[in-house]
C-alpha cells in the first residue's frame, strides 16, 4: 500500500470557494502542506480550478486549488454533501507555517 507524502491533519475548518459562477460555502475535513479534502454543497469537476478563502490568525488567506477527485455520496446516504480533494497551487507562507505547527502539535513534526 503507498503511503502518503505529507502528513494528513483531520482539521474542521469552515472556508469559502470561488469560482466564475460565484461563492461557496464549504467545510475542510483535512489539510496538508499541498492539499485539503473538503465537503460542500456544490460539486466541481475534476482539474477546475478554484479560489479558496480561509482563515489563519484573524487573517483571510487565499489560496488557488485545483480539484483533484470528487465524490457524490449515494441517494441514501445520511450525509449529502459532495467531498473533493483539492491540490493548493502555491500555498502562501501563512498557510505553510499554519500546517507546519499543526502538524508540529499533533506529531512533533511537519
């Protein structure tokens, strides 16, 4: 089985997407250094790129992603809301040093 390359932080994070037809509400259910897997209402193809808006240390920090994988739950499932895995393209220094000390907490190192 392969392993993961980065370390993978199950994180709650509310954020905010952007592409060309408007803003979405979303929710982050982990990040990474280069990714985040979130759940939202709104579905988005495989390779769209999208704008991210989160918040670090008071600060709203925007991060460019692309979406990698989606998953539209079944009809019967409990939970209806859609999860993508986004790959961050360039994620700036604020989000980096944020993971880093996540990680840092939780493991003893990025």
């Amino acid at each position: 089985m392969e392993t993961r390359k980065e370390v993978r932080i199950k994180k709650n994070i509310r954020i905010l997407i952007k592409d060309d037809r408007g803003s979405y509400p979303a929710q982050v259910t982990s990040i990474s250094k280069s990714g985040m897997s979130i759940k939202t209402d709104v579905v988005f193809p495989t390779y769209k790129v999208l704008h991210v808006i989160i918040k670090i240390d008071q600060k709203m920090i925007p991060i460019k992603g692309c979406v990698r994988w989606a998953y539209e739950p079944p009809d019967d499932a409990e939970d209806q809301q859609y999860q993508m895995g986004l790959s961050l393209q360039n994620p700036p220094p604020e989000y980096i040093r944020h993971y880093e000390k996540l990680a840092t907490a939780m493991y003893g190192s990025p």
